[in-house]
C-alpha cells in the first residue's frame, strides 16, 4: 500500500523553565490546535533549554497529558526532554509520545560543548508514520550535512529538526533547512523555540516552518511563542 497524504504540524509553545507538567499541558493544547497526525516540538521543549534540568524518563508521569491529547486527536508528538537510559547516562533527546504513551526516538548526535553533561547519541534515527519515514534532528545536527546524509540513507521521507537559535539568527533554520530539501530531495520540518528560555536565550527565533522538496516554504510560524504552522505533505 503507498503512502497517502500527510498533515504535519511545527509547533513553538510557551515553556515554563524546568515545569515539566505545565509544559506537557501547554503542549496537549498545541496538539489539539494544530489538527495534525504529526506534531513536531522545539529542542528541550519540556524543560526549557535549561542544561541542568533533571534528566527523565519516558514514564513520567508528568507527560500524562500530553499522551492524553494525543491519544484524542490521533497524533503523534516529537517533544523534547532530557532523558536518562539504563546505564545513567544523560541526553538531550526527542520523546515520540501517542496514545500509548513515550518513548525515546532519537538523542541528539553533535552535541556543544556548552552541553558536556550530555552524551552523544549513538547514531541517526527514523520514526514511521503511516508509511512515511521522519528522520530525526536536534539543533546542531543540522549544521552537518554528514548527518542528514545518514539519515537519508535509513530511507527518510521528512527531516524533522527541534531547533533553538537566538532571534539574531532566526535565518539559520531556513539556510539548513533549504540545503537539506535540496541535497536529499526531502520534505524539512522545522520547530524552534520563541520565546526566552534558559543558556542565555533570552529572545528565541521563533519561525518555524515546513519546506517542500524543491526549498518552498510551504508553512511557517511567526516569533511569537504559542504558533504553529501546518502543512499537507503528498507522496
């Protein structure tokens, strides 16, 4: 069977430094606005882009409504968290959360060395969505193209990025995200952060946004926090 038409959402919420359960509402409410099978979150969404929050696991309790949500309206989430795994190691990681609840899809590759509490991550990664396959990126990954490349070679359809970037440079995410569409001939879906948040952040670039193959924007949100935009993606 191929792969018929999908809505996918980019999505920039308000986030409550460290507030974990108040973030998970805000992003419940985001997934039943956007009306979309998948929701994409900015990096650290959870938390705030705070390096010392405690890290979690795809049990707490405190994503409950955001699961809750997206067992509602079908949707799966791509939020962002700090996670532990078995061996204690911590990361800067994307929860696929649905109905059924979390698990850890992806943990962030090229991690900064702002970030030395975290691990790398051990390699790329795809989500499958009626039959299409996300690959999935967190911030600085996207500043290398040996990454994507990877990650095309899993056989992706869509790159989705959770990005942060100071407003200063609100025009990266746009710059990467045409070199991706163009380089792998895929769809790009992008969410960064708006707002202020924490490691000196204090004014996000907001703009997330989708991008056809070909690098025309065929969605995008503004500044503010609490936007999202949305596109249909056609085989």
């Amino acid at each position: 069977m191929g792969r018929g038409p999908l809505m996918i959402a980019v999505a920039q919420p308000p986030t409550v430094a460290y507030d974990i359960a108040a973030n998970a509402v805000e992003h419940a409410a985001a997934v039943r606005a956007a009306q979309a099978r998948v929701v994409v979150f900015p990096e650290l969404s959870l938390t705030g882009y705070q390096l010392d929050a405690p890290a979690i696991t795809p049990g707490d309790p405190r994503l409950a409504p955001l699961a809750q949500a997206c067992a509602e309206t079908g949707t799966l989430a791509l939020a962002g968290a700090p996670v532990w795994d078995t061996a204690g190691h911590a990361y800067i990681a994307t929860l696929a959360v649905d109905g059924d609840g979390a698990r850890v899809a992806y943990r962030k590759v090229h991690i900064h060395e702002s970030e030395e509490r975290f691990s790398p991550g051990d390699g790329p990664a795809v989500v499958e969505v009626d039959g299409w396959r996300l690959g999935l990126a967190i911030c600085r990954d996207t500043r290398f193209a040996e990454h994507d490349a990877a990650t095309a070679e899993l056989g992706m359809h869509v790159y989705v990025a959770s990005v942060l970037d100071h407003a200063r440079d609100a025009h990266v995410p746009a710059e990467r995200a045409r070199r991706v569409a163009a380089d792998r001939g895929v769809w790009v879906a992008t969410a960064s952060f708006a707002g202020s948040t924490g490691g000196g952040f204090d004014h996000a670039a907001g703009g997330s946004a989708i991008w056809s193959p070909d690098g025309t924007p065929l969605a995008e949100a503004g500044p503010e926090p609490g936007a999202v935009a949305r596109a249909g993606l056609r085989p």
